[in-house]
C-alpha cells in the first residue's frame, strides 16, 4: 500500500523492490536528520518542501523534485505539503545516478512519478523495468533549477546564523557586521570564500527562498514584501519577476501557491 498518514513509520530500506513509492499530504512535517541507503526523489504539487543539509539549504518549490543520492544526510520541513510523493530507488540503478539537484518536472515526468508513488511494494524488478527507464530518461533531460542558499562556515557567523535557520531576515552588511563584532570586508571575505557569493548575493538568495516559501503558505505578495522589509510591493514584484521570471501573482497561479487545486 502506497498511501500513508502523517507520522507513520516507513523505512524503504526493508524492502528488495528497485522501486519503492509512497504518497500523502502530509501539512506540517519535520523529518529530523537522517539518511537512506536508497536515492530519494521528492516531489509535492503544492507548498514547499525546505530541505536542509549540512551547510546547504535547499527549496523545493511545488512542482519541482529533488533528487537525494543515497547516503546524504538531510532534513524536510514540509508545510501545507499536498499530494505529497516520494519514490526510493535502490543503489544500483538502470542510469548514470545524478548528484543532488532540484529539476523542473514536466508533464511526462509527473505522471510517471505519480505511476510509480502507487505502485505495490511487492512488484519484481521485471514489472518496473519499461516505467524506469523512462524515469531515467526524463531525470537526465529535466531542467535543473538553482533554488539552493549555502551557508558559511565560519565560526564567528554560528550564533547568527541560527538565528537565520530560525527564520530571522538577514540585514543589510554594516548592521550585520554591528552584530557578530567583524568588519564589512572580514564578513564579505567570509561570504565569498564559504559560499561563492557576495553577502549582498546571498541575502538576494534567501529573500528569494522566504518569498516562495511564504506565497506556498497563502501569503498575500503584499504580505511577502512587508516581511521581508521591501520598500514597496512594487519592488517585490519586480525583485521576483527578476529570479523566478514572473509576478508572485502569475507564480501562484501557476501552482507556487497554497490555494491550488490538487487532484489524483
């Protein structure tokens, strides 16, 4: 049985099938940190999916997958996740095994994931071999989509940077170098050799992953801007359109938004 309730108990290690899928609209779930000896795909039609890593934070917007190679020890948070799929795939597969990525996910690609999500636990590798292998294929020629915020390392930027996790809006540079006592230079040498981005980069990057996170949670593009300190929401707008290349209104109707339909 494929579908399963919020909360219950499911290993996909247990099972030999090359596929094992399971389904649920799960609302408010926290998987804590852990890891699978299987890669993982996720995908949910509607509210977003956070997953966090090591040093790396990574959205999952609706209608996109993430894949998970086995081994990565990560960590979801899910809220108002509907139609909620998750397909485990054993060590060994029938394609180059692509490394972590979120991926645009076509109409093809949903339905075979959606195909596979209720497949029987006990199918034999002979009965899943045709839909696979035009998984395999899809996986490889989906587009991949940068929705991931990587984090310093440095020591000096800890306590700071929980409270970020936390959900606190990064400041502007002079008032974040006020707070952890290092100069705007030192903080900006920091963001550049631990992330790759500038610090200015990176706070663009995680007002970005906030503002989608929020519209999938049935924010208001209004409400969005005020919380994330624009100085209007025309800035907002434009800001958005700019990284996701539409309004926040056309990004929630096209399926980014808490209010959309969801059907099986």
């Amino acid at each position: 049985m494929a579908l399963i309730q919020a909360g219950q108990v499911f290993d996909a290690d247990a099972f030999a099938a090359p596929v094992i899928g399971i389904a649920a609209d799960m609302g408010m779930h926290d998987s804590g940190r852990h890891c699978h000896r299987r890669h993982q795909l996720l995908f949910a039609a509607a509210g977003c999916i956070t997953i966090e890593l090591a040093d790396t934070l990574c959205l999952l917007p609706p209608s996109r997958a993430a894949w998970i190679p086995a081994g990565t020890v990560h960590r979801a948070l899910m809220r108002s996740v509907v139609a909620y799929r998750s397909l485990y795939f054993a060590p060994e597969l029938p394609f180059p095994a692509p490394p972590l990525q979120v991926v645009a996910v076509n109409p093809l690609m949903r339905e075979v994931i959606e195909r596979m999500a209720f497949w029987p636990w006990d199918w034999s590798a002979e009965k899943q071999a045709s839909l696979l292998t035009v998984f395999g294929e899809e996986l490889q020629a989906a587009r991949g989509e940068n929705w991931r915020l990587p984090f310093p390392t440095d020591a000096r930027l800890s306590s700071w940077l929980d409270q970020v996790r936390g959900g606190a809006l990064p400041p502007r540079l002079n008032r974040l170098a006020d707070t952890v006592g290092a100069s705007e230079r030192t903080i900006s040498r920091i963001f550049i050799g631990d992330t790759g981005m500038s610090y200015q980069a990176w706070r663009q990057q995680w007002r970005l992953l906030r503002a989608m996170e929020l519209l999938a949670d049935g924010a208001s593009p209004g409400e969005a801007a005020q919380r994330l300190e624009f100085a209007s929401d025309s800035a907002f707008i434009a800001f958005f359109r700019q990284h996701v290349g539409e309004t926040p209104a056309r990004y929630v109707q096209a399926g980014g938004g808490a209010q959309s339909s969801v059907s099986r």
